[in-house]
C-alpha cells in the first residue's frame, strides 16, 4: 500500500467521481448511511482510505447537505476518518440532464454492447457540459498545490481532463474509463464525438480495462481528430498535450474489510439457508448485481430453466438465489430490465417449482458488502452472465471472499475479469443451453477441482488487487512527472 505514497511523496491526491463513497439517507428521522452497489466505489475507497486526500462527488442521498455538514467536508469513513469527502449538490434539471440523459441513455449504451439504443438530446449534453465545468470549478477551488494528482472516474466526466489542464497545466490528471470502449464505427454515433476526445485527451493518463478497449479508443482518436498517434508507445499527442493510454486492469481490495466480520463458510450456508427458506443440502449458486440491462440478469434464468431441462436430477436440489439492487429506475430501459427478469423468474419457477421448492429465489434489494460477502460464502456457484462489463468487480469480490478454497464462478466471457479468472468456467451468455450445462458443471464439479481452480483465481486477485492497480498508474505517473522536470531544466 505505502507504494501509493512512495510514488509521489508529498503529492495531494483527488478523486473525482459521480458516485460518492458514502450515501447519506434519511430514514425514520435518522441520517443512515448506505455503502453503494458501484464497481467504482468498490475499487476507490480502499485506495483514499491508505492514502488519504479529498473525494468529490455528486450529494445523492436524501438528507441533504444541511442534516449532514454544513460546509460539506466530510471526514469519512465515518468510524476512521482518512480522507475528506466533498459533495457537490446538483438541480434536477443537471440530474436529468447530466446524469440520466447523457452518461446513462447516452454514453453507457454506447459503450456497452447490449443492443440498448443511445439516445443523444442536446439539452442533456448541454447539461452534461456544465456538469464538468462544476465539478471543474471545485477541484480548483479545492486544489491546495498547482500540481495535484487528479484522479478523474468514468463516463460523466470526459470533457473534465482537458477544462482542468487549461486551468491547472502541472496537474497530473488520470483519468480511468471504467466501462468498455466502443469501436470507432460505434463510436460515431455520438453527435459530440470530438469534444468526448479532445475532453479525455487533457489527461496525463489515460486507463482502460483491457489493451482491446484502448485499441477501440486509439482507432477512434486516428478515425476523429487531428493528432498524432505513436502506437509502439501508446500515446496520442493533440495540441501540446500528450496522453499516455494504457490497460490497467482494475481490482478490489485484498483481502476485502468485508471479510473480517464474517463467520466461518458452514455458518453463512446456514444461515443463509434458513434466512431465505432454502433446505440445508439443496445446492445454491448466488448472482449479485444492480438490475442493469448489461448484466444478462433474465438470460441465466433461462439457463437455469435449460439445466433444469436438461438435468432434471436437480429439480428440488439446486436454487439460484439472485439480488439485484434497483439502479436508475427513472429510465424506461432499467425498469423493462426488471420486468422482464422478473417475468423470466416466474415462468422458470411456475415451470419446475414444486411442494413449495422453487428454483429461482430474486430478491430486488439492495445489499451492504457484508451481505454480500455472506451470500458469496455460502454459494456453490457464483454466476457472472454480464452481456457486455468493462470488468466486473463481483467475480474477484467472489474468489476474495472463499478464504475457504472452494466455490465455482461461472463467468461471462464479455467481461473484462474473463481475461483474468481463466479458472471460472466462462460462457457465452447468449448461448442458454451451453450456459445450462456451464451450471451443470458448476454443481457437480469434483472437490479437488474447485479447490485446485479457485487457488489459482485468489492467487491472481491477491496479486493484482486495487493497490497493484493504483501503484501502476501512479509509477507511469510518476515516471511522467520527473520525465517533465528534466525536459523543462533542459530547456
Ligand atoms: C458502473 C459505473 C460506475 C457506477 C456504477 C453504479 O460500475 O462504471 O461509474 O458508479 O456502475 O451506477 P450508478 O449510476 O448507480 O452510480
């Protein structure tokens, strides 16, 4: 962890992202705090947690900034506060505009393949640009040096990099992409398609998932912009700035602060069990997911409809409970996703449930890490069916909470962590019925494999966890940072 720090002594660290680490929401009268369903979250917090800094993020919790802090500088977490956490409180209308509208009917179905249209209004991109320039205003306003490390998150935010480097040129931007990049025919699509470029290449750094996504990014730059592209290198240079783009596999924690709490694995199949009603002997695979269009949440209910018909043997003795914490119900496309799971799940279960057993347990909550991580351990299989996922941080949460040595993730192969956890069985999850026998597989894998496949998987996350992660980026930073100084002592 302390590479963090080695890398850049002494530099102030900023993370810029929508969703903050902590949501405050009131409930009976009493401010409660909910840790949110965000892979970016996930992955963020531990790194602010070890090297402390300032974390700006949208306020999206229902008691409002007056119930919480009146400045709005939040020492979090809450019960060891390490770094401070500074909320910027948007109207409806940037809501709408911003954050629906461009970054979740706009760019997320651009970027995902999930046959979802991207919807482009210029009133949402108008909002969208006046949403950056905010969040650019209060990364200057709380700026303390001329050079901070910003560390720029995700999709609501590529025109950030560059409205920062006009106003801060020693800053050290990086920006990670967290969600695939398109191809540049796909790409094309976006009526603001050179903005989106010229916004992300004001980085120092540019991060994917995966050397494919950069690829899609660099053909799309070569494709839109005047620049010049050294492929050998993988930078872009436009105007006077030059960007570094690279893969940098994002991870988790290791091991995860929501293991430490957790009893041991024969106790969270107990009482998970009994929590939800599923007889002790029954297998059970788990999915956890936020009720997302690009998580294939209704085509593993078909496969577990295809493995009940094709393996009868486990009708009454195999049970997917599936949580799904709802996200973005005010679009139309998130609530479909919903109806149409829900509606996937009953027919599965009117179909071959019996004497009060059914196959499908679909609970559409939210749920804290701790939960989670006792579901995991209580799970025969994880199933990971993701359409299309720039990485999908639930498989590692998966193979980092088995402290146990056992479990099978079955796992998409359009997701990023597939390139990772070559030990999941991966499936195509638009092909039901092999995804069916994937399962099969799964529930009746021998002992000694499990343990042998998900050795593997823990030793790979337990090395590339999120502080690998963070520690490469901020070396290439650092690399950068000196690389200038002698450049400008030479000049
Ligand atoms: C994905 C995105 C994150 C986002 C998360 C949850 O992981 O890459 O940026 O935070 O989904 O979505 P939400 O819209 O609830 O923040």
């Amino acid at each position: 962890r302390s590479v963090l720090r080695d890398e850049l002594p002494g530099a102030e660290v900023m993370v810029i992202s929508n969703r903050e680490p902590y949501i405050h929401n009131l409930e009976d009268g009493k401010v409660m705090l909910q840790r949110p369903a965000s892979g970016l979250v996930t992955a963020l917090e531990p790194i602010m947690r070890a090297c402390g800094g300032t974390w700006i993020a949208h306020g999206s919790g229902s008691a409002d900034q007056s119930m919480v802090d009146e400045n709005d500088h939040l020492q979090v977490p809450p019960e060891a506060p390490a770094y401070t956490l500074r909320r910027l409180w948007l109207s409806d209308e940037e809501q709408d505009g911003y954050y629906y509208g461009f970054a979740n009917e706009g760019m997320w179905p651009l970027c995902h393949i999930a046959f979802v249209r991207p919807t482009f209004r210029a009133s949402d991109w108008e909002q969208y640009v006046a949403v950056n320039r905010k969040f650019a205003d209060a990364i200057i306003a709380e700026a303390r040096t001329p050079n901070p490390v910003v560390l720029v998150q995700d999709y609501h935010f590529a025109l950030l990099p560059k409205m920062v480097r006009e106003r801060l040129p020693e800053a050290t931007i990086i920006t990670f992409w967290h969600i695939p990049w398109p191809n540049p025919e796909v790409f094309s699509i976006c009526p603001w398609k050179e903005e989106i470029l010229s916004g992300l290449l004001g980085s120092s750094i540019l991060g994917f998932h995966t050397q494919f996504h950069c690829i899609n990014f660099l053909d799309s730059v070569d494709r839109f912009l005047e620049s010049h592209i050294d492929r050998e290198h993988s930078t872009v240079r436009a105007g006077n700035s030059t960007t570094l783009v690279r893969p940098y596999p994002i991870s988790i924690e290791w091991p995860p602060t929501a293991l430490a709490s957790q009893p041991p694995a024969d106790e969270c199949c107990e009482s998970v069990r009994r929590k939800y009603g599923i007889p002790i002997g029954t297998k059970l695979a788990v999915g956890v997911e936020r009720f997302d269009y690009t998580k294939g949440i209704a085509d593993r209910f078909h496969a577990v409809g295809s493995l009940l018909e094709a393996h009868p043997e486990w009708i009454g003795r195999f049970t997917l409970l599936q949580v799904a914490a709802p996200t973005r119900s005010r679009l139309a496309a998130y609530r479909e996703t919903q109806v149409e799971a829900e509606t996937a799940a009953a027919a599965v279960n009117e179909r071959f449930g019996r004497n009060g057993w059914v196959p499908i347990i679909l609970v559409p909550k939210h749920h804290e890490p701790e939960d989670v991580f006792t579901l995991f351990r209580a799970a025969d299989v994880c199933l990971v069916s993701s359409l299309h996922d720039g990485m999908n941080l639930v498989a590692k949460e998966f193979v980092a909470s088995r402290d146990d040595e056992d479990g099978v993730l079955v796992l998409s192969t359009f997701a990023g962590a597939s390139r990772e956890l070559q030990e999941a069985l991966i499936v195509n999850p638009y092909d039901i019925r092999s995804m069916g026998e994937a399962l099969h597989m799964g529930l009746s894998m021998p002992a000694e494999q499990r343990r042998e496949r998900m050795r593997l998987m823990r030793e790979m996350v337990s090395e590339h966890n999120i502080y690998f992660w963070a520690g490469r980026m901020l070396l290439d930073a650092a690399r950068m940072r000196k690389r200038r100084n002698i450049e400008y002592s030479i000049e």
